[in-house]
C-alpha cells in the first residue's frame, strides 16, 4: 500500500507539470504554477522521505507535511479551476488531489491509533 501511494503522487507530479506547461505564460499564472508545483511536488517527496524515516514519528511527521502540501495543492488547482473555466483538466486534477488527501489522512489516522512511543 505504501509504495502504491509513493508511485501515485508521482504520477500526480508529472500530469501536474504536463498541466503548468499548458498555462498562459504571463506573470500571473508563472507564479501561481510555481506554488502549484512546488505543493504538488511536495506531496511525493515528503511521502518518500517517510518511508525512509528511522522512527514512527518521523514517518508520521513527514506525513503531515504531505497531508498540508495536498491541502495547498486543492486551494492552487482551486484558482486554476476559477480563472481557466475551459480546462476539464484542471477538476481531474483537483479530483485526485482530494483522493491523496484522503488516502493520507486515513494513513495518519490508522497510524496514530497504533501509535505507541
């Protein structure tokens, strides 16, 4: 299971880049696209870095952080959403990133349940 969401994010990585390389290429959405993919990117490093973590906390910890980098990929794909109304893309994306969310959030609460330190 673990693997398979590590190979998700990254799948999400790529079609989010594929995405940005289809954007207007004015100030505007040059920097929203860096915060999209900076959190979108995010996601998969910080899962990765948790299964390579020592402890259950590290792997917990990291985690989180990739549980926030998927909160702030939805509000940025969100924007995209509302400023590009002609680009059914962009709710595929938003769809997956809400199935990350979920799939990460019941992975730290099943985790915490086990927690034992």
């Amino acid at each position: 299971m673990r693997s398979q969401i590590k190979y998700r994010c990254y799948e999400f990585s790529l079609k989010i880049i594929n995405f940005l390389e289809t954007t207007p290429s004015n100030y505007i959405y040059k920097t929203l696209g860096a915060q999209l993919l900076r959190s979108a990117t995010s996601i998969g490093a910080n899962i990765t870095e948790a299964q390579a973590g020592r402890t259950k906390r590290d792997f917990i910890n990291y985690y989180h952080i990739a549980l926030k980098s998927s909160n702030e990929t939805k509000y940025w794909l969100a924007i995209f959403k509302e400023k590009l109304k002609q680009n059914n893309n962009i709710s595929n994306l938003l769809n997956e990133s809400l199935e990350i969310s979920k799939i990460i959030g019941a992975s730290l609460i099943t985790l915490k349940r086990q927690r034992t330190f």
